[in-house]
C-alpha cells in the first residue's frame, strides 16, 4: 500500500499502514492537523468531507484500525470520486 500526505497538511511522511486490503494508493490526513470543525476536501476531487455527514453521502467508512480498544485510524472512500483517504489522529482527539 502507498500512502500519499495531503499536500496541504503539514506532516509529508509516507509510510505502510496494516490493513486487511489489497494494495492501493490513498491519501492520509491527521485530523490534528485540520482546523474549524472537522471538515475537510478530498485531495483527489475537493469534495467536502464532513464528520457530521451519517447518511454517508459523500464518504463511506471502509475500515476503522482498533488497536487496545482504542481507534487509531479509520479508512474512507470519498463518494464522489472513489479515492481513499486514511484519517489518524484519533488517539490525542481523546485527551482534547
């Protein structure tokens, strides 16, 4: 799997993160780095993102990664164009 960093965000390191799928490229975005409320465009065709979108209608949830009861990382599809887009940061959300 490649892993490709929003340009627009602040960290650029790529690394290999163990999902159960088979290899693809997606985009990484820390939710610590996105400002206001959680909103974000998608890198590939700038849809709005939206945590308080459950209808699911611009992005579906793919598969989250659990680790110690604790959710590390959650991998989406954008709805509009398909592109998959890995969201972290979820740990030190819970000490905000």
């Amino acid at each position: 799997m490649t892993v490709v960093n929003s340009p627009n965000l602040k960290n650029q390191n790529s690394e290999t993160i163990g999902y159960s799928t088979k290899e693809f490229s997606l985009n990484k975005i820390n939710l610590l780095e996105i400002d206001g409320k959680g909103d974000f465009l998608c890198p590939n065709c700038q849809a709005t993102i939206s945590p308080d979108d459950e209808s699911e209608e611009g992005y579906s949830i793919l598969e989250p990664k659990v680790k110690n009861n604790t959710l590390q990382g959650l991998l989406i599809r954008c709805n509009n164009c398909s592109n998959k887009i890995l969201l972290t940061g979820f740990p030190a959300l819970e000490n905000i």
